[in-house]
C-alpha cells in the first residue's frame, strides 16, 4: 500500500511543481529561475511540517516521498544554476540552500506543534 501512496503523491506533486513553476516564471521577466525556487522552498517547508508531525507511514509516504518528492526538483535546480551568471548562480545556490532549510525548519516547528 505505501508504494501506491508514492505513486499518487507524485500524480499530484508533478502537475503541481509544472504549474507553480509556469505561474511564478510568468510574473518575472529576469532569467532568475523563481519557480524552481518557489517549489522546492515550499517542498522543503511542506516536508518538514509532515517530518515534524510525526505522520502515519501512509501519510510520510503519500506527502512526503510522493508529493513533495515529485514537487521539488534537484535536476532542474542544477541545470538553472549551472546556466546562471556567476552573481546569479551564487545567489541561487546560497539562496535555495539556505531558503529550503529555513522553510524545513519552520515547518518542523510548525509540525510538532499540537
């Protein structure tokens, strides 16, 4: 049963990571690449609220591994980067690694909180 609840999970988190990225791209003009941003910052906040809540295995396995597995993107966070200038990819580099961690961080919080 865990396997499925990966599956579906992804079923929603790809979509989602596609259209959130289109959505925030649209509304910029620069070549900063804000939809990756976005999604793996709210990935990472979203994993660490499920992470911190201590969800059933269900739960971990359909939000966490499926949704946010499919909703966030290392790949296309390093092929940005890499095409980045030099200002730019340092920016985002430092920024996503420090922004995923703070959202991760909150969410933990957030997640343990009764």
């Amino acid at each position: 049963m865990v396997p499925l609840m990966v599956v579906l999970g992804a079923a929603v988190g790809a979509p989602a990571r596609y259209l959130t990225d289109r959505l925030v791209q649209s509304r910029h003009t620069t070549g900063f690449p804000w939809g990756t941003f976005t999604v793996n910052v709210v990935g990472s906040f979203v994993l660490g609220v499920v992470t911190g809540a201590a969800a059933s295995p269900w739960v971990t396995a359909l939000v966490g591994t499926g949704f946010c597995g499919a909703l966030t993107t290392y790949s296309t966070f390093g092929w940005e980067t890499i095409h980045l200038s030099r200002p730019q990819a340092a920016l985002n580099a430092v920024g996503s690694v420090a922004a995923g961690l703070g959202a991760a961080a909150l969410g933990l919080a957030v997640g343990a909180h009764p």
